[in-house]
C-alpha cells in the first residue's frame, strides 16, 4: 500500500503548501499513518511517499516517523513494514537526525530502485540487508554459507532485521522436514544499488 502523504495530511496543515513543522502537526500526522498501518493485513508493506511536501523540519520528523517506528518496532501494529520514499536532501537530513537520536532505522527506496538506511544501522546489518535486498531472499543457511558465518550469528543477523522491520519474513519447509524462516527485502524490483555512505 502507498499513501501519499501530501493528500493525506493536507486538511492538518493551513494554506495550500504541505509543511511537516512543529510536533503538534506530528503527533496529527502519525495519528493519521498509524491508523492507515492498523488497516493492513498482516505482513503487509506501507509505502510513506513525501513527493510534494515541503519542509519537515526535526521536531515534527521526532514526533511523527521516530514515535511510529518505536512502536512498530515494538510490535503494536503487529507483523506490519514501512518504508520511505520522495524524500528531497533537506527532509533526509532532518528524518536521518531525529532517527538516529533515537538509535532507530528506516529504510528509504528511490524510484530508480536504489536506497539507503535512515537512521542508525551497524555495519554488519547494512551489509547483511545489502545482500537480502540484492538476493531478493536468503535463509540463515544460505547466509552462512555466503559470508562464512556460524549459523548462530547469521540467524541473530537476520533476526535483528526483522524486529528492525528492514526486512519481512516466512516460514517454509525444508527438505528433511524441518522448517526455516526465509527473509525477504522490501525494495521493489531488484533492489538497484545500496546507498552506503550513511554509518550507523
């Protein structure tokens, strides 16, 4: 699902630009976001498109994208994604800021297919989603095997994205009979290249 957020939020702000500023106009947009994220269906991705918004200044970026993500990293929507995209350079700046203050990623998509992390991610998980975004998919074995990892480390890896939120998962039955869980990028098409100069 994609909400636009320009039509979403254009009764919460006066005149006819759509400015994000102040955490009374944050706290009014998250309401309107989280209540969009409760309507999804389990496993479901929400596309955040800022294309036509104006200024999202850091108070409102804290109280509204800092203040959701804690709590759908918390799981109070439950087994739901969000990521970000139409996000100009000013509005990077402040969202990355407010993000990483709060030690709290989030996961931005162009539509050339690139993207980047908001935010604050380790190395080690910036690169492990590089290759789940660039596989499409990858399993803890298959990880394993592609960065020579224990098999321990590689399942806290995968786990980590997933109570991130930067990736979904599923279950799916393995030759034996056993099951493991498949996790799986939330980049549309084939994932393009990886922005990497933010650190976490």
């Amino acid at each position: 699902m994609q909400l636009v957020v320009r039509e979403a939020c254009r009764n919460l702000v006066a005149g006819d630009a759509v400015h994000l500023v102040t955490r009374e106009t944050g706290q009014a947009v998250r309401s309107v976001i989280a209540r969009e994220i409760g309507a999804l269906t389990a496993g479901e991705v929400m596309t955040l498109d800022f294309s036509g918004v104006g200024i999202i200044d850091f108070s409102c970026a804290d109280e509204c994208l800092a203040k959701l993500l804690t709590r759908l990293i918390a799981g109070e929507y439950g087994e739901k994604y969000l990521r970000l995209t139409g996000l100009g350079e000013s509005q990077r700046e402040n969202i990355h800021v407010a993000l990483e203050r709060k030690r709290l990623p989030a996961l931005l998509v162009q539509p050339d297919g690139s993207w980047d992390c908001l935010g604050t991610i380790t190395p080690h998980l910036r690169e492990t989603l590089r290759h789940i975004v660039a596989r499409h998919r990858i399993s803890a074995r298959e990880l394993m095997k592609l960065l020579d990892l224990e098999l321990t480390a590689a399942s806290t890896r995968l786990g980590s994205l997933h109570r991130l939120r930067l990736v979904s998962r599923r279950e799916r039955t393995i030759g034996d009979g056993g099951r493991e869980f498949v996790y799986e990028g939330l980049v549309p098409g084939n994932g393009g290249a990886a922005g990497g100069a933010r650190r976490g």
